[in-house]
C-alpha cells in the first residue's frame, strides 16, 4: 500500500505544507495591500541580519523547544497535550517561588533549583488532568484546555493579590536578585572576544533545550519507557497484551510533557524577565503545537520547527516597528501552519502518494 | 440582596448567557454529527468582527449579521474540508481555526480602521436594539411580575429571544425529524448513515455549517448588541466556556440552556461584586471567572454524572472494506 | 407476490458476468461469474481473503466494478452507490452490524427510510409493519428497546428486519454466525428458511462448510479472488467443497507421537467472571493442563474463551469481577493485581487471538515486535536503556528460524503478510520456552503453508514437556492437534473428550450447549440461556 519513500513523508510533506501557509500568508499581506517581498525581508533583517536579531530569534527558539518537546512527548503516547500554556504558566510560579524563597549566593546553585521548580509545577499542572484522563477517561484535550484557563486565574490571583510587592502597582512579582541572573549568550561570547548578541534576553537556557532536546531523543527512542509510550501510543489492546499499564504510561507522559513546558519558564521569567509578569507564556505554549506537528515531533524536527517560528516571532515584532503590518501576521502564520501540517495533512500527502505511485509505476 | 438587586443580576445574566447559549447550541450541532469542535471561539470572534466592520460601513445591524454569519461560515467551511473531506484531526483543525481568527481580525481590522483592531463604536441603527415587549412599561409597577416582566423578560435584544427560541426548535430538530435521526446516527454509528444509502459527508457537512450560522449569531450578538464595536480578542474565551456547558449539558438542547444560565450567572455575579463578601470568606471574581472550567473538570471526571460524548466523535469516517 | 413470480419469470435473480476489481496491485475478484435463481439459498464459501466480502460489496455498490457486467432479475443494472442496491431489492446484513447502540430498534429500522422530514408517521408505518414481519417470519423484537439491551442475536434480527423493511427481495448475508451461539444459528436458519419460502432470494457467505451443507441449495466456491465451482449442494460433499475451497486435498492431520502427560502445568479451578456491564461471561471454569499436553479448547466464538486467555494472560478487562483459583507449577497466580509482565515472567507465553491489535505493533519493525513483551528482559535492558543491537540480534535469529519472509527485521509488522506475521509473534513467544504456551486462534488469516509450520511448533513445544493451552474455533485445528479437548459453551466447560474417542458431531452437540453424555437433562444448558450482551467479533 504505501508506496511513498520515507524521506518524502518525513522531509517534502511538511516542507509542501509549510510553503503553503508561506503562500498563503503572502496573499493575506497582498491582501491588506502590503508587499509579502517587502515584508519578508523587513523580517529576515530583523530576526537573521544582525547579531541582536538573532539574540532575540534565539530566545523565542528557546521558549518553543521546550512547548515543542512537550507536545512532542505527548503525541507519542497518542495524548493531545493543548496545555502547554498553562503548565508553563505554572513553570514560571515554581520558579519564582524558589528564587525568591532562598538568598541564593549565585546562579550557578539557583538555576538546578529553579529549574527543579519549574519542572515539578509543570508537571504537577499536568498530573491532574493525566491523572482524570487515566483513571476517570475524561478527554485530555478539554481538561487541559481548562487547566490553561485555571492556571491564568490562578497566576492572576496570585500577582494581583499576594505576589506584588508593597507599593508597586504592576501585577508582577518582585524582581530577581541580581546574583540569580542567568547569563547571557552575549556573556558568553564576550568570554570568547566577541560581541554579539548584546541587549538581547538570549540566555544559557538555550543549550540547555538543545540538551533537552536529545535527552528526549534518548528517551523516546533508547529507553524502555520511550519503547512503551510509543508502544502504548500506537495500540493500547497491544500496551495490556504486553503488561504495559495505560495508567502508569500516561500519567508518567504527562509528568515528562508537563515538566518540559514548565522548564520554559528558566528562559522566560528567570532569563529573560527576571520576575513573574502576567501572562509570561506569551502563547508560547500554543506555538508548541505547531513547532511539534512541524517538526513531526522529533526532537531535531523540533528544534529546526522552533528556529522558524522564533525567526517568525521576532520578524513579526520587526513587522510591526517598521511597516504597517501587525504583528499577529505571525499569528496567522502560525495558524496556517497548524492547519496545514497538522488538520489539513491529507491535502498534501493524498496527491503526493499519488505521484509517487504514478513514479513507480512508470520506472517499473 | 434586594429584589431589584436579583432583577437586575438575572438581566445581565441573561444578556451574558445569549452569546454562549448560541455557541453551545452551534458546537451542539457539530459534536452531534460527530465532529468535534474546538474552534467555537474562533468563529465568534471572526463574526464579531465582520459583524461590526459591515454594520458600521453599511450603519445597518442586519447586514452587520449577514457578514458575520459569512464570516464564521467561512471558518466552518475550512473545519468541513479539514475534518470531513480530508479526514484529518478535528481538535488540531479547531486550534488552527482559533488561530486563525485571532490573526485575521487584527490584521484585517488594522488595515480597515487604523485602530490597532478595534471597529470604531456603533450606534442607532448599526446596533440591535433592545426591544420593549407589549404593556412592559404599563406593567412595570405591579408588584414582583411588573420588575419580572418589564425588567428581566423585557428589554433584550432580538437575538436574545432568538437564542432562547433556539432551544425547543433545536430539540424538536434534533428528535422529532429525519434530519435529526440522520445527525445523531452520523454521530454515534456513521457506518449505519453510510450502508442506508445515505451520505455521511452531507449530513456532517450540514452540521458544521448549522455550527457555523450560529457561532455567526453568538458573534454578531457580542459586537453589535452587547458591545457598540469590535474590540481585539472580545469573545475572551467564551467559545470554550460554551465547549465547557456543551460538556456540562452532556450534549442536550434543554441541559444546555441550564448550563448556559449558570456560567452567565456566575459572570454577572463576578461582574457585580468583585470580591463577594459571604461573611466567613471573600470570593474574588478570579475565582468566579475561573468557575466555568472548574465545574467542567469535575463534571468531566465523572464525580457528577458521567458525560459521554457522541461515539463517533473525533473520527473521521472511513468506508472500511 | 415472489414466490409466484418464481414461476413466471425464469430470469435468475441476479447474474453476475466478469466481475474483476482490483485494490492497487492487489486483484480481489477475477473474472466472477455467478448466478443465483430466485428463490433459493445460495451458499458463496471460501478461505478469508478469498474475495467473497469484496464481491458482495460490489453488489451492495460500496465499489465499483473494473470490468463485468451485473444483471437483477435478467435487467442490466449498474450500482453506484448503496441507495441503488436497496432500490434494487438488494439487503445487507453485514458481520460487523451497522446499528446504533443508543438509538431504539424503531428508529434503527427507518433510518435512511424514512417516509418524511418529521419521524412521527414513519415510526408508527414502522411499528405496525414490524408486527407483520415478526409474525410473518418469527422475527420477534421490541420495538421500543435500545440496541445495546439487545442480544447478539436479536441485534441480527434488527439487521434483518432492516432490510425486510425496505422491501428487499435478496438479502446478503455475510458470516451471520460467527458471533451466534449455536441455538441463535439455528433460530437464524429458521427464519432464512421461511424467507425463502416466501420466494426472497438469500446468499450466505461464510465459511464455514457444515453451514453450507445444512442450508443452502446451491453452492458457489471462490479460491484465490476467482470463483471456483458452483454446484448443488445436495450433489456435493463437504470433503469435495473442501478441496475446492483451498484447491488441493488438505488433510488437517499433524504427525505426532501420543502425548505423554507429566505433572500438572496449571490448575483452574471455580474460575468465575463477570464483566464491568454485570454479564457473567465464566461461570465456573475448572481446567488442568499437564507438561508434554495440548489442552484444546473448541466452542462457537464468544463463549468465554477471551476473558479465560486475557485473565490467563493477565489482562482481564477493565471493571471485571474475578473469582476463583490459579496455580502454576504448584505456586498460586493471582487473579488480579497481575499483568502480561508478570505472567511472563512466572513462565507463560501468550499468543493472543488478535494479533494485529494485541500481539503486534503494526507500526514497530520486526525486530521491536520480536522482544515486545519481554522488553525488560535482562538480556535486552541496559539500565533505563533498551540494547538495540541484542533487539536485532535476536529478532533476526528467531527470523531465521522461523523462515519468515522476507527476512529483514528493519521492516514494519504492517508490510509482512498475516501468516509471516504470526510467525513473528509465534516465534517470540515459543522462543523463550515458556512452561505454557496460551495460543488462541493461532492459524487465523494464515495461509495454508504457515499453518503446517505453525502447528509444527506447537507439537514441538508440547513434545519438548510445555503445556500448551489452544483456543481455536476451527473444530478440525483442534481435533488435530488437541491431546485432550475441552468444550466451552456459554462460559462453562460443557465437557472433556479424548478427540480419538470423539466426533464432530459429539463435539457439535457439546458446543450447542447440549451433553449427549449426560442421562440428566438438567446437565444440559436451555438455549433460551444464551447471554446477551456483544460478543467480540469472529475477526475479519
């Protein structure tokens, strides 16, 4: 039956789709009577034509790898994590309530720390709806949409009512000690002579999402539980047949997912922000989404996945300083992606296989 | 809490329920024929937009509708082809969709008005206006009926009385006509659809695009009867709260308008008294606000009843050998 | 008003003239010519895989046709689409039913035959034909009961009634009894009987050749997506249509040497379950199998023998009620608590019924299947780490040694065929040596060459001292390989025999629920005892 060589599903599927929404997404610019070339070189300067471009490209990268990874793992084990807005909510609570729980001497004894927080309210965020989903049945996908919507509340709650410092009008957090920043790329080059990247939020963080990025590898395709998630993920009548228990795979999935999206928040509120502001996400969490149906939720398909919309994110912000269009232009980018990568696959791959086939049949 | 006080909190709730007893009723239709759909949102605020866009280019209400209709329509169209004609996944067509109209309003509303995405403010007959029932101001003095009748029945807008009208006929649709029988069997067993000779692409088709229609009304109704004017993001995640109440209903025209009731109460209480005084504690309107979801989560674990959606819901349908 | 026309008009019912289809490169029917007279019960037998399913679809328009011609009552036709079928007077009754579970039988019946756009006056045409129907053709059914209360067999009925409803004059039937306990089949032929009588036209497809022999009147065999022979079933013989059916003389015999039974493997004793919807699917199931011992178990689908492998394999299925005892090698099993590790590791090896969806991932190469179970073995973990080059070592040895083609474990299960398939999952389980091997349906969708290989091994293993525990619901697999036989019906073991002391028919009788052993007919279970409920399916 299938007749379509590997390379094409996993590499010319999505690239057909992606040059799609491009197209796409340029006639919506001519469409409100802006020039697409115009733009996207506005966006390519922006994001890829200067040190400080690239910085901030970097940062927004960071943020989706790990909302990638996190959809990513979930997928895997056939759940629709859509929560990853809320768990990195929950992410950037952890870690400001390690930071600024300790008079921590210096980041390098912070970050573990902050990032164990991150990580274990991530993961507890999505332990609830994993935990209904195994025991009671009740549709991942609607839980964790509300768990988005409770995470807000609560943050807001929190920022507006406990968090905010005494006299401050701003519904934040109190700043992080300045012994608790992390440093930055720029830091890092400096090290080395050189300048690059300077004022920008991109951070150390970065590496350690690329580390993220093949302990997931490591995981899903090395280890025993990445055997059974994938194994669960395809049949679970195959899971019990095998003594792989459904609950133990999807609760501990989502405990990984959760984890992994709450780590952005190291990059975004210890990194970059330096405090807890409302709605620190920033939507990254839906990005996820698409970054993880782009990049066919491997790990390194994330991270090229994550690498476009970060050039996207800081283009958009580009877009709007210095044309007339918004920047939710990228919203819709990234609304087209999802459509196409994702809901609208067939429309690629139907004609596709076919070509193939015709192919074959004419060499053969 | 006095009488007028209760008078005047049930109003706003019914003012507020209008826009999700719409949507409900919209996801309603599609999740009965089986197809999933998480793009409520999506839909309303794309026909919010073009609601308020036409009615104040054309200063007329009614054709602020029609577009809108057009508007969510269009959106339909995209979850039609995307669930329906090339079987792909309903809940990731649904995100793309939210998305979707998220962008598209900024972008198209910027290039329009200069606004950064707000419509400007309508007025007079670009709006839809509330209507005063028969002897609603003859009877406003008689006791408990007259504040009833003038100050809570009356004095809503026509699409209000719509929305409401909405669910005997959706329940007579639904139950008492083939159209009805066909749609629910396409949502539990479209195969039993499928080998009577009928199509199970027309009718999820049909669904989507009823969907559609009313998402368009809950839209129109947001930005030209609730609201003077469009503004960015305005539907504020009442396309889930409706997904939520759809969920709570368990998928039923009468349980819906129940559900519906509640979640707009409790934003008309959270609207009224932002930190309710109960004596022993104080109940922020975050908490409030949060309440729609939490209820659901129970709802959806089960302790409360158990809420099993349409069997086929989610699927694509595929002809098997 | 059939049944005269049975006399004026000689055109058979249908005529079908080379009819060819093809799926891709596959070729499902050749060149089919058929012809069915009005009238009668006409048999279309054959392996799965045969082509039968597919030629019916074609007839009830769910394909087209690539070439050939379709004739109904002597007219030309062509059937596009399923609504042209049933205007042709063309009914189906599928194996897997097309009902709604929450909707009444009422409304199943109208659906997509409905009168008008509002349900009332169709519901009440729909009620009073039915009370015609059912005193017409002993179609009893409640009108007003949701499909999900119904029984496996008033589920067919509904079926039945459905095509009735819409005037069908032939109805296709495909496997109606694969999911039938035996007294169900038999109320079945009753009533196909009595439509024929009144002049409908049936064709039953199965295959199962007592089925043919008791009903039909004439028989049509397809071997291969080609029809082999058509004959009049009482001027043939099962042994002949046999031959037919696999286009050599195939006798199930396996050479084997007499058992020599050692100690007890396992021990069942007073084994009770029910299930999460409160229907008791074993009641009372006491079992012994010894070392160097194939136990076979026979019985009609659906009596219990998937809850007795799943709880044996342990995974009973969610939200069930256990009770009873399990010992292996003398040390007590748990009944509940365990799973499909555990029991691997106490040492039972399971090939399950359905391998594509439980002994297999049809997605994972052939080397992650071959350990898939017995992931966590010693010799494949390395820590939290699988040993990926142990995984391939092994899986192309048991590869090797089950000659399965084509031999490359870096292919997915889904592009081997269903009997290299099950020699991956038979190889994975024998491999290991369990002390038990659990084997349900092990021949099922498996050519005839495999077959021989696979029944090999089982022999082997059992020679080797194993028990071996077979659920098969082909009676001649068990004759040939059982040592001892068991009959399960309705949940119980209705008896024991030594196949070499034994019948078909015995067995026949003992699978109907009846002992012809037994003086006491309290023994014997009323068929009016059948359970409701949804039996899993016979498979496709």
């Amino acid at each position: 039956m299938e007749r379509m060589p590997k390379w094409a599903d996993l590499i010319l599927t999505p690239l057909i789709s992606l040059l799609l929404a491009f197209g796409l997404s340029a006639l919506v610019i001519l469409a409100i009577g802006e020039s697409p070339a115009e733009a996207l070189k506005v966006m390519v300067t922006g994001s890829l034509g200067s040190s400080y471009g690239w910085g901030y490209t970097l940062y927004y990268t960071t943020n989706f790898i790990f909302t990638g990874l996190a959809v990513a793992i979930a997928y895997h084990a056939g759940l629709f994590n859509i929560g990853g807005e809320g768990q990195a909510a929950m992410g950037g609570l952890g870690v400001t309530l390690v930071i600024l729980a300790l008079p921590w001497p210096h980041w390098t004894l912070a970050l573990p720390a902050a990032m164990a927080g991150a990580a274990l309210f991530g993961a507890l965020w999505a332990l609830i709806p994993a935990w209904l989903q195994a025991r009671r049945g009740s549709h991942i996908v609607i839980t964790t949409i509300m768990f988005n919507f409770i995470a807000a509340a609560i943050l807001n709650y929190l920022l507006v009512n406990v968090m905010r410092p005494v006299g401050s009008m701003d519904p934040a957090s109190a700043s992080f000690p300045a012994a608790t920043h992390l440093p930055r790329l720029s830091d890092l080059a400096l090290a080395f002579g050189i300048t690059w990247g300077k004022n920008t939020p991109a951070n150390i963080t970065f590496l350690i999402a690329l580390a993220a990025c093949f302990a997931v590898w490591l995981l899903i395709w090395r280890s025993r539980i990445g055997y059974e998630i994938r194994a669960f993920g395809r049949s679970e009548p195959a899971a019990l047949y095998a003594g792989i228990s459904p609950s133990r795979i999807i609760v501990a999935t989502m405990l990984i997912s959760g984890a992994l999206a709450g780590l952005m928040a190291i990059n975004n509120v210890m990194g970059g922000g330096e405090r807890l502001i409302l709605n620190a996400p920033e939507g990254a969490g839906f990005i996820g989404i698409a970054v993880a149906l782009m990049g066919r939720n491997h790990p390194l398909g994330v991270i090229l996945a994550a690498l476009l919309f970060g050039f996207l994110y800081q283009g958009g912000g580009q877009l709007a300083l210095w044309t007339s269009i918004p920047r939710e232009l990228i919203v819709v980018i990234q609304a087209l992606v999802i459509l196409l990568t994702g809901a609208l696959d067939n429309m690629v791959r139907m004609p596709l296989e076919r070509a193939f086939a015709a192919l074959s049949r004419n060499r053969g | 809490m006095d009488f007028t006080t209760l008078i005047t909190i049930l109003d706003s709730a019914v003012r507020l329920m209008t826009p999700l007893l719409l949507a409900c009723l919209a996801g309603l239709y599609s999740e009965r024929a089986g197809v999933f759909d998480i793009g409520l949102e999506g839909k309303m605020l794309m026909a919010a937009f073009a609601a308020a866009s036409v009615a104040f280019l054309t200063g007329s209400a009614w054709l602020g509708l029609v577009a809108g209709i057009a508007g969510s329509l269009a959106l339909s169209l995209i979850h039609g082809l995307a669930a329906i004609t090339f079987r792909g996944n309903q809940l990731i067509s649904g995100v793309a969709i939210n998305f979707l109209a998220a962008g598209l309003t900024m972008l198209l509303g910027q290039r329009i008005f200069q606004l950064g995405g707000r419509t400007p403010s309508l007025s007079g007959p670009a709006r839809f206006g509330e209507i005063t029932l028969p002897l609603a101001d003859t009877l406003r003095e008689v006791p408990v009926i007259g504040p009833i009748y003038a100050g809570l029945i009356s004095g809503h807008s026509l699409l209000v009385y719509l929305a409401f009208a909405l669910v005997p006929l959706t329940w007579w649709l639904l139950f008492r006509t083939r159209f009805g029988l066909r749609l629910r069997a396409v949502g539990e067993n479209p195969a039993s659809v499928d080998t009577a000779g009928i199509s199970v692409t027309r009718i999820r088709y049909a669904a989507v695009l009823i969907c559609g229609v009313l998402c368009g009304l809950a839209g129109a109704y947001l930005s030209t009867s609730i609201a003077a004017g469009f503004v960015q993001d305005m539907t504020a995640g009442r396309g889930y709260i409706a997904l939520a109440a759809l969920i709570f209903a368990k998928w039923r025209p009468w349980p819906a308008l129940f559900a519906t009731f509640l979640f707009g109460l409790l934003e008309a209480v959270a609207n009224r008294y932002p930190d309710l005084d109960l004596g022993v504690i104080t109940v922020s309107s975050i908490f409030m606000q949060a309440m729609p979801y939490i209820l659901t989560v129970i709802i959806l674990a089960g302790f409360v009843g158990r809420a099993i959606p349409p069997r086929a819901g989610g699927e694509p349908y595929v002809k098997e050998r | 008003m059939s049944g005269a026309a049975q006399q004026e008009d000689p055109a058979p019912a249908i005529e079908l003239r080379g009819i060819s289809k093809a799926f891709g490169t596959v070729q499902a029917n050749r060149g089919i010519d058929l012809t069915v007279p009005r009238g009668t019960i006409h048999g279309i037998i054959g392996e799965n895989g045969a082509g039968k399913s597919t030629l019916m679809s074609i007839l009830y328009g769910f394909y087209r046709p690539d070439a050939g011609q379709i004739l109904i009552g002597g007219q030309p036709v062509t059937i596009p689409d399923s609504q042209s079928a049933i205007r042709a007077g063309i009914g189906m009754v599928f194996q897997h039913f097309k009902l709604v579970r929450n909707f009444t039988v009422l409304e199943n019946v109208i659906l997509g035959a409905e009168d008008g756009a509002r349900l009332r006056p169709s519901l009440a045409r729909a009620r009073r034909e039915l009370q015609r129907l059912a005193a017409e053709y002993e179609l009893l059914v409640d009108p007003d009961t949701l499909i999900e209360d119904l029984s496996v067999g008033h589920q067919q009925r509904v079926e039945i009634l459905k095509a009735l409803y819409r005037q069908a004059d032939i109805l296709i039937l495909d496997e109606p009894t694969g999911v039938l306990t035996p007294a169900e089949a038999d109320h079945l032929f009753r009533i196909l009987r009595g439509l024929r009588d009144e002049g409908k036209t049936i064709i039953l497809i199965t295959h199962k050749l007592r089925e043919i022999m008791e009903i039909t009147d004439n028989v049509s065999v397809m071997r291969r997506s080609r029809m082999v022979a058509s004959r009049a079933t009482a001027e043939t013989s099962t042994a002949e249509l046999a031959e037919l059916m696999v286009g050599r003389k195939v006798l199930l015999r396996v050479d084997k040497a007499p058992a020599r039974p050692g100690a007890p493997v396992l021990g069942v004793r007073g084994l009770r379950m029910t299930d999460a919807t409160g229907v008791e699917r074993l009641r009372g199931i006491d079992l012994e199998i010894r070392a160097g011992e194939i136990l076979g178990i026979a019985g009609v689908a659906g009596n219990g023998q998937t809850q007795l492998l799943e709880i044996l394999g342990g995974y009973p299925e969610p939200g069930a009620r256990l009770s009873g005892e399990l010992v292996l090698n003398g040390q007590a099993l748990p009944l509940t608590g365990s799973d499909g590790r555990a029991r691997r590791r106490a040492g039972i090896g399971h090939v399950p019924e359905d391998r594509q969806a439980e002994g297999l991932i049809m997605d994972f190469t052939a080397w992650e299947n071959a350990a898939f179970g017995y992931h966590d073995a010693p010799e494949f973990r390395r820590g939290w780490f699988l040993d990926n080059a142990a995984m391939r070592a092994d899986a192309a040895a048991k590869i090797e040694h089950f000659d399965v083609r084509p031999p490359d474990p870096e292919l997915p299960a889904k592009s081997f065929s269903g009997g290299n398939q099950q020699k991956i999952v038979v190889a994975r389980e024998v491999e290991r040596n369990p002390d038990l091997l659990l084997i349900g349906q092990p021949t099922r969708g498996v050519d005839i060459g495999a077959i021989e290989f696979i029944h090999k091994r089982i022999v082997a293993l059992r020679d080797a001292g194993k028990a071996v525990l077979l659920v098969s619901v082909e009676l001649d697999e068990i004759m040939a390989l059982s040592d001892r036989i068991a009959v399960m019906f309705d949940g119980r073991i209705m008896g024991e025999r030594r196949p070499d002391q034994t019948t078909s028919g015995d067995l026949g009788s003992l699978m109907a629920g009846v002992d012809p052993a037994s003086t006491d007919p309290q023994g014997a279970m009323p068929p009016a005892a059948a359970h409701p409920g949804h039996a899993p399916g016979a498979g496709a």
